[in-house]
C-alpha cells in the first residue's frame, strides 16, 4: 500500500484528469487547435501526464525506473557510484525524465542525505527557469513524493516477469521468428509447427525477451522496476486485463552520453526564452516561446517535432558518431538535389497530429470525435511520408553511411503496419461525412462497417420528424 505524504492521493488526480478530458469545449478543440498551428496559430493543447520515477538505493548501487504515459515507455538507469557521485547522477536523471511524481521507499526516507538530495533543488527546473524573473518566488521542488512499500525483492520480479508487457520486444520477437527472416536458420515456432512440443522449446521466455534491456543480476534495478509496475498496475492501467501494464518500449537513459547543462547556463546563453502574456498575472493569456536560439533553429512542423529539438538541446550528445548522424539527417532537407522532395516531406509532416495526447485520452476513454479526424490525417500523412522516403529520397542518396541511417528510418516506420491500420480506420469511420456534418455529429460509422447498424440508420432516417 502506498501512503501520500502530500494531501491529494495520485488515485484521485488520475480520476479528476479523466472528468477534465471529458469536457468538450469547442473553443479548444484539438482538431482546430492543430489546423491553426499549421497556419502560425498556438500549438495544440496537451492534457497533464503522469511521469513517474522510483529510485532505489542499494549499497552502493542506485536504480532508477520511470514512466512516461505521454511516450508509453519506461526509462531505466542504474548505476555503481560512491557518495560525492550521487548528487549528479540524480541531477542529470531528473533532469531527462523531468518526473512529476517521486515513489520513496522507508530506506531512502530514513537516508537523511540522499533524501536532502532529492527534495532540494539544485537547480531550475523548466518552468521555474521560465519564471526566473520574479525573483520573490519561492523555489521548489517540481514533483510530488509518495511513500511505496513494494519493495520486496520476490514480489518486484514476479512482477516484472508476468504483468510487464514491452510491445517493441513482441514485435521483434514476430519479425525474427517468421519464415525467412534475413539470411539466418528459421527455428520452428507456432507458425510453422502448429501447436507442436517444438514450438514451445523454441519461444523466448518473458526473462530472455527482458535481460536485454533490464539488469536482472541487479537487486536496485529489480526493485526500482517492479516498485513502478506495482504502482501503475494501481493507478494508469488499474482497468488493464489481467492487470497488465502494456508498454511502447524501454529505454535505457544512458545519461552519461549527454552533456549535462544546467537551468543557469540555458537561461545565460538564452538558449530559450519565454515571454509572457501581460494578462497571465490574472489567470488568463499564454506564455509563447521569446527570441531565443531555439526560436532561430525552430523550424519544425510537428508538434512532436518541437518536442524533439527542445530535448535535443537541453541534452546535447557528446558522442562524436551520434551528432555527425544527426547532422546528415537534418542536411537531407538542404540537398540541391532533393528540395523538392523535402518540401513534400515538410508539407506532409505539418499533417502530424499530437499522437501522444489522443492515445493518452484513447487509454483513458476520453477521445472526441476530432480525435478520431486527427488520426486519419496523421495516418494518411504517416503513409505518405513512409512512401517518399523509401521510394523517392533512398534511391537518390550515394552515400553507403546515409543510406544505412535512411534504410533504417524506413524500417522505424513500420510501414506495412501503417498501411493495415489506416485501412482498418477508413473501413469504419466515415470521414467524408463527419468533415461535412461537423464533429458535433459524432463518429460517423461508414455504411456496409455492420448490417444491422446499416438497417437501424434507414430506421431513422425514416422517422416522420421524431
């Protein structure tokens, strides 16, 4: 059982964020609010969610899990460090997985140290570096702390093995099991023996599938990890069958590979800058990005996008390999030979909606109409973008290394996935005439979806009036 130590218990906010996302205001549809920011409007609106981080310390070994509901991934770190280390491998975590809720077991809140550590600020958070200029402001942590009791070292990887379900290690498992599958033996498996004996010996156990990703020789990792799912099994996935906390991927934090900068030296360098609305001092106008070298490099036309670069610098690489990839990335769209194609790219992924958000309400069964628009325009242009890059741009790149960082990029887009999904969408949801009725219609079912559903319709298109 979980106690808060603060006032409001995370069971609470999880179900007063659900009542919120329900309210249709028209005026903040995120449709419009999408469609505007492709025109120099504000950018979508992005409901709160839920980053949640346990850290473990044992020895001298200190373990951190975290969840990220926007992403639908759970970031580890784990690390041997002595005591003077400890304060910077904190910072420099935190200051990747910005969490807004901190799980605490008795060993860390009895730690007079390393619980000073957590709960003092040694540094501006985000929003407090936006807020530098009023200096009377007290500081504060920017994160909640709850008190956990699942620790036991047993209970965290039973946990681990038979509820966490990682959707980028099944998808692997699918592609490298299947017949002909690169230049490697096909070992028998369901597909191709039935439900034979061999079939079984032949599977990946949950254990193998996650040694790759999660420590299991160590005991901080294991409990860090299995602390987090016990908590979400509780809280965001409290409706999953059989109380399954289903995953995107995992992801290790490596923080060492980053360049660690602080608020101060991002505020000095004015590497952002915000300016605020002269109303927001009463509760109303928005705070919109000033003149800042982020503004000057910010050219991206997604919502996802401007998500990326913001991270990109506020953690620059210092690996030499990682940045030089990255620079033959973004040269793609300054090639003479290949504008054209990059301003169809461009164009398509100004289409992208805030997919994050509308997966966070759909989990949450909170999706409006709009939604269901969103996902249809983002499919169309996913499929697109996919189809370009594969048959348009790969074939004009010389370069053996950009070819293999291009071809990889395509396979990332999964784009026989893409295309099955948006066929599925389009076989049930009737654009054409939701876009001419309005979203105030609500989800319009395509004719021939259901023949039963087809019948009741021209039931009441019959009705004299009623």
């Amino acid at each position: 059982m979980k106690r808060s130590i603060t006032s409001v218990s995370s069971r609470n906010r999880a179900i007063s964020r659900s009542h919120v996302n329900e309210v249709d205001d028209d005026d903040n549809d995120d449709y419009n609010d999408h469609q505007s920011h492709q025109g120099g409007g504000p950018p979508p609106r992005m409901d709160t969610s839920v980053i949640c981080t346990t850290v473990v310390q044992d020895a001298s070994a200190i373990a951190f899990a975290c969840y990220d509901e926007e992403r639908n991934e759970i970031i580890l770190e784990c690390g041997h460090t002595t005591q003077s280390d400890i304060p910077g491998l904190i910072e420099r975590f935190l200051e990747i997985t910005k969490p807004n809720l901190l799980l605490l077991g008795t060993k860390i809140l009895n730690n007079a140290s390393l619980l000073q550590i957590l709960t003092q600020p040694s540094s501006l958070g985000e929003e407090e570096m936006d807020d530098k200029s009023n200096e009377g402001a007290s500081r504060s942590i920017p994160y909640r702390l709850m008190k956990s009791g699942s620790y036991d070292l047993r209970r965290c990887k039973a946990r681990i093995l038979q509820k966490l379900r990682v959707l980028s290690l099944l998808r692997e498992e699918t592609e490298e099991h299947a017949p002909g599958y690169g230049d490697r033996r096909v070992f028998p498996t369901s597909r191709n023996t039935g439900n034979s004996p061999v079939a079984s010996i032949f599977r990946p156990s949950a254990y193998h599938s996650l040694a790759a990703l999660v420590d299991f020789d160590s005991k901080a990792q294991l409990q860090a990890l299995g602390s987090l799912i016990v908590h979400l099994q509780d809280t965001v996935f409290r409706l999953a069958e059989d109380g399954n906390v289903t995953v995107d991927r995992i992801v290790l934090a490596k923080s060492y590979q980053y360049m660690r900068i602080n608020a101060m030296t991002l505020s000095s360098l004015h590497i952002f800058s915000t300016e605020h609305h002269p109303l927001i001092a009463k509760g109303s106008g928005n705070s919109k990005e000033g003149w800042s070298l982020y503004s000057l490099l910010d050219r991206t036309k997604s919502k996802g996008g401007r998500k990326l670069l913001k991270e990109w610098m506020m953690r620059p690489l210092i690996n030499v390999d990682e940045i030089s990839e990255r620079q033959d990335a973004v040269e793609l769209f300054l090639h003479p030979g290949l504008q054209t194609h990059a301003g169809i790219l461009l164009t398509l992924l100004g289409k992208i909606g805030p997919m994050d958000s509308i997966l966070m309400k759909l989990q949450k069964c909170a999706m409006r109409p709009s939604d269901f628009l969103l996902i249809m325009q983002t499919l169309s242009a996913a499929v697109s973008i996919s189809a370009t890059l594969g048959n348009d741009i790969l074939p004009r790149i010389q370069d053996a290394d950009r070819c293999d960082f291009w071809s990889r990029l395509i396979h990332q887009c999964h784009a026989n996935t893409l295309l099955q999904l948006q066929a599925r969408v389009v076989a049930v949801i009737d654009e054409e005439s939701m876009l001419e009725l309005g979203t105030r219609s609500g989800v319009i079912i395509r004719r021939g979806f259901h023949p039963q559903l087809d019948e009741w319709k021209d039931q009441y298109e019959d009705l004299d009036g009623t």
